[in-house]
C-alpha cells in the first residue's frame, strides 16, 4: 500500500509539473510584443476583438491571432502613364503619393493590398484631372495638378464621398508630388521649331528697328552738319583719326578744294577749261 501510494504520489507530481509546464510554454508564446510605430488587429476565432497597443500584449494561442500594420508614412509610386489632355496631346507622367494608416482596424478589414489600391485609384484621378486640362496648363499648373489629385485622393479614401458601397480606407493622405511631365518626342521636335522660328522673327525685328532708329540719327545728325562747316569738318578729321589707329589700313585723303559738293572732280572742269580758251592762254 506504501509503495502503491508513493508511486501515485509521483505521478500526481509529474502530471502536475507537466500542466504547469504546458501552461508556461503557452504564457511564452501567447506573450507578443507590438513596437512603438505598430498596431495589431487582433481576432478571436475569426472575429475582430480590438487593437493591439506599443508593448507586451496576450495572445491566446490556437483562439486568437492578429496582424501588425506599420502606422509609419509610407508612399506609392506612380509608374509613368500615358495621359491624354484636352486637346487631344498624349503626356507621360509620373509621381508619387504619401500616406500614413491612421486608423489599422479599417485599412485590414476593408482594403486588400492598400498600396495596389492606392495606385490605381491615384492612376484613375490623374487621368481624370488632366483631362479636363490643356498641354500648357498641365505643364504649368504641376502644384495644382498635385493639390487637386490629393483632394480626390482624400475623397476617395474616406467616406466623404458617400456611395452605399464605400468602404474606407483608414489612410490620410500626407500629400502628392507630380514628377515629370513628358511631351512625345513629334511634339518636342515641332516646339523647338516653332520656338527657333519665333527667336529668328524677333532678331529679325530688333535688327530692323535698330537700322530705322540708326537712319533717323544719322538724319538728325546730317541736318546738324549742314549748316555747321566747322563741326563737319571737326567730324571728318575724327574719322580720319579713328581710321588711322588700325595699323594694316591704307588711307588716302584728298583736299576738299579738289572737289565739289556734289562729289565731281574740280580738275576736270579746270582741264576742260583749258582746251576751251587756247586763244586766251597765247594772249
């Protein structure tokens, strides 16, 4: 009876220790840690039973399980895609968009694959926007391009925008950068042409107007210097001077005795003369 009553004493104790046992290993790993910048959604047999905070929380094993959501910004981008605007030029854009979960719960059990959905919504908006926007205001409009897509983006996103199947997102969108905006390679050839042609017109232009406004000065000038000798002549030595300082120039200057203001040789008349009164010269 002794013998009987000690050995079922041990096993008593072994099935004990054995309990004992199997409870720690499941403290152990029914204990999980949630770090600062996460949230777990935790479920109960399938069913949403709350959140899981920063720290050490319990997690019932084979009952309970849950899913950590960084709650950290985040971004998609946008790969770039053909856009067709207003009138009728295809563009290339590209961007990207910021965003933070700011609610776990609804971005786990409404969203499937939140940063495919993001995408395509963002993908659909932009095509939407420049749309209505011609090639110059999408090339000049960029940061209201990104302010329009960020409201729609936040429209969408949330129950703002109503509908009997909208679910949302339990995202806020931070904010959206357009990148680059690409003309096709036609377009871009066709724009440097117009552009070169609009530069030459314009050279053109300032040429001709400094060419009238030179006419009117040396008109102006000329009208000084008729009635003033001394300043003509003044003018002429001048020129001779400015002549003279280029060292490979050969200058000829003829007295303004020799001819008349009409620019007619004096000399000639002076030898036609003599051929005229022989006579004279004998007398």
């Amino acid at each position: 009876m002794i013998n009987l009553n000690v050995h079922s004493g041990k096993m008593v104790n072994y099935y004990l220790y054995g309990i004992l046992g199997a409870i720690a290993i499941g403290l152990l790993f029914s204990v999980k840690i949630v770090n600062q910048y996460e949230r777990g959604v935790k479920f109960r047999l399938g069913k949403y039973v709350g959140l899981m905070t920063p720290g050490i929380n319990i997690v019932i094993p084979l009952i309970e399980n849950y899913t950590t959501v960084d709650t950290r910004q985040a971004s998609v981008e946008l790969e770039p895609q053909e856009v067709l605007t207003s009138d009728q030029v295809n563009l290339r854009i590209d961007g990207i968009v910021f965003y933070s979960i700011e609610e776990p719960e609804k971005a786990i059990l409404n969203i499937q694959d939140l940063k495919y959905q993001l995408e395509n919504v963002a993908k659909v908006e932009l095509k939407e926007i420049i749309g209505k926007r011609t090639m110059k205001e999408s090339l000049s409009q960029r940061e209201e391009i990104a302010k329009d897509l960020m409201s729609k983006l936040t429209a969408t996103t949330s129950d703002s925008a109503g509908g009997t199947n909208k679910k949302d997102y339990g995202v806020v969108i931070k904010s959206v950068q357009i990148n680059n905006i690409e003309l096709p390679k036609e377009l871009i050839r066709a724009m440097s042409k117009q552009a070169e042609a609009e530069r030459e017109k314009e050279a053109r232009v300032t040429k001709a107007l400094g060419e009238f406004e030179a006419a009117r000065k040396f008109k102006e000038a000329s009208d000084v210097y008729k009635g003033n000798f001394e300043a003509m002549r003044l003018r002429e030595l001048q020129t001779y001077q400015e002549i003279g300082t280029e060292h490979n120039t050969l200058m000829m200057v003829i007295p303004s005795a020799m001819a008349n203001p009409q620019g007619s040789w004096v000399l000639g008349h002076v030898k036609d003369l003599d051929k005229k009164d022989p006579k004279e010269k004998k007398e």
